[in-house]
C-alpha cells in the first residue's frame, strides 16, 4: 500500500484522492479504504525513514 501511496504522490494527487484508491489488505478494515490521516501518517513516517540515516552519516 505504501508503494502505491508513493506513487501516486508523485502524481500530484491529493490525499483524498490517494485514499481513494487504496485499499487495507489486512485486519479488521481488511477491504475498506484508509482515511485521508491514515495515508498522511504513513508517507510522513516513510519520509521520516528515509530522511535519517542520510542525516547520521555524517
């Protein structure tokens, strides 16, 4: 999900578009579509990911 989500940010798309087309593949929302929050938290958390082991290297 979160592959797609990145993708489809690169489209420019809003977070409710994004949203939109997702879909949770697992758990009790196993179906259903993410809100709008869920997809924010997760790209930022990628970003977050992504951006510190630059930042520790030195």
């Amino acid at each position: 999900m979160l592959s797609i989500a990145l993708h489809l940010r690169q489209q420019n798309l809003s977070l409710r578009d994004i949203a939109a087309r997702l879909v949770i593949t697992k758990g009790k929302k196993k179906g259903r579509h993410p809100s709008p929050a869920t997809v924010l938290r997760m790209l930022r958390e990628h970003d977050e990911a992504a951006a510190t082991p630059a930042s520790t290297m030195g």
